[in-house]
C-alpha cells in the first residue's frame, strides 16, 4: 500500500465552528494515529493557539504554521523550517504600511520565541483579534510605537485584518515588492473582515506538503479545506477534499467533497475510506 498522508487546515475545516476540535474528532484522530494513520495540519495559525488547539492529539508528524514560514516536530519540540523575510523585504513592507497608513501584526522569530507586535488598537479588528487571542489562548502580544523600531532581522509575517476595499488597496500596492507571498481571504468568523497574510515568496501551503512528502517518504497525499488560502495545498496534494461548508472555489478544485466541519467531516470521511 502506498505510504500516504493526511493534511487538514483548521479553521473551517477540522475544527468546528467555536474553532475547537471536536471530542469526537479528537478521539478519531488519536485513535486512528495509534494505528497507524499518518496526520498532520496546515494552518495560517500560529504556534501559540495551534498547540492550545492541538493539545490533546498525539501526533506523530510535523505541523505546517503560518502557511508554511513554519514548520513544527512534535515529537522533537523544534522547528524543522524556518522561512523568514529578508531584513531588507521586510522593512520595505513597513515603508510600504507606514505610506499607506495602515497597520496590523508583525511577527518576529527569534531562536524558539516568536514574538507579536502591534502599533495600535485603535482600529476594532485588531483589537478584538488580540483580545480574543490573549483571553483564549494566553498569547501575548507587544506594544510598538511603530514596526520601523524593531530591527528587522528575523520578521516572518506580516498580517491585516480589515474590511475587503482597505484589504485590497494593500495587496496591490504590494504587488510588486520581491520577496514577499501575499494571502488574501475572508475571515469564516465575521461576516465583514478580511485577512492578508505577507511572509516570505518561499512560504506556502504547497511547499510545506511537499517537505512534508519528501522528509517521510509519503507516496501519496490527502488533503482537506475550505477557504482561499488552502488552494496552495491542494495544488500538492493527489487527492484534494473539501469540506461541505467550503468556499465554491474551493469545491470547484476539490476531487471529492465531505460533511461539513460542525459535523466532524474530515475524520468521517477518512473512517469511511479506511474501512470500504
């Protein structure tokens, strides 16, 4: 039999809809890692709420972060892929925030500790973003009177939380910045808010399957989705499998479509396809 993996996003798609993982899901998992499944997740989550997230699965393969800028062992407690943005990418993304007059969340890894900086709360989706953040998950977040005072050696992510129309006037203002990967797509939680994601050209979805694939030797991969985000990590996958719920787009690429992720969809369907 070929040796394959299983590859989840999260949000949308194997949590539910308070963006938790099920008991049922959970238990699945575990059960069926101890027998041998190979499972893992591709998140544009952090490690700080992944891990609360994830706690208690036993995994027993490495976890794609961030869209790909991370990659994380489990087991050896370490990050096994770093893809950091250049000093020189990152402080023209800050040039180009600061002529824009926009701001976000900037994220800097530093050996194991990744820290989170904001310039303001002003602005009502970054504040209910961190509050959220900080209340649920103990994350921490750091005050900057600006990003341009933080050196920018080792800045990984850049993320923006706001309506599509102020989304989109900086996804194309950036457009032609080298370095850089820009992500684009709708909040599942609110009906109003939409992300952008800016990290290193390197950094995807795709590229963290395929290390994935590499690394372990997996013949075979089985992915699952539901927003924009994930059409990178279907495009490395042999069998792509969106969630009920799922975005059109994201249904249109799919080869097969499952229940819903408030219904424990991804690990039904994969129960379903180890037993038929």
């Amino acid at each position: 039999m070929p040796k394959t993996l299983y590859i989840s996003d999260l949000d949308g798609t194997l949590l539910n809809k308070n963006a938790e993982l099920s008991e049922y899901t959970a238990g699945a998992l575990n059960r069926m890692i101890a027998d041998g499944l190979h499972f893992s997740v591709a998140t544009a989550r952090t490690a700080a709420s992944a891990f609360h997230i994830l706690a208690g699965v036993r995994w027993n393969i490495p976890l794609v972060l961030m869209n790909g800028v991370l990659i994380y062992d489990p087991a050896q407690k370490r990050y096994t892929q770093i893809l950091s943005l250049t000093a020189e990418t990152a402080s023209a993304v800050i040039a180009a925030f600061g002529s824009l007059g926009v701001t976000g969340l900037m994220y800097q890894l530093t050996g194991s500790e990744q820290r989170t900086y904001y310039e303001s709360l002003a602005r009502k989706p970054i504040r209910d973003f961190i509050e959220e953040r900080a209340s649920r998950y103990n994350k921490k977040f750091i005050r900057t009177d600006s990003f341009s005072g933080i050196p920018p050696e080792q800045i990984i992510y850049f993320t923006i939380l706001d309506t599509h129309d102020n989304t989109k006037r900086v996804y194309d203002a950036l457009a032609a910045l080298p370095g850089i990967s820009r992500s684009m797509y709708k909040d599942i939680y609110s009906p109003d808010l939409w992300y952008l994601e800016i990290h290193s050209e390197h950094a995807s979805k795709q590229n963290g399957v395929n290390f994935l694939r590499e690394r372990y030797g997996f013949d075979r991969v089985i992915g699952f989705g539901d927003n924009l985000n994930d059409l990178p990590m279907f495009a490395a996958c042999d069998v792509k499998v969106a969630v009920a719920n799922a975005k059109d787009e994201v249904k249109a690429a799919a080869d097969e479509i499952c229940g819903p992720n408030k219904d424990d969809g991804v690990v039904k369907w994969i129960e379903r396809t180890l037993t038929s």
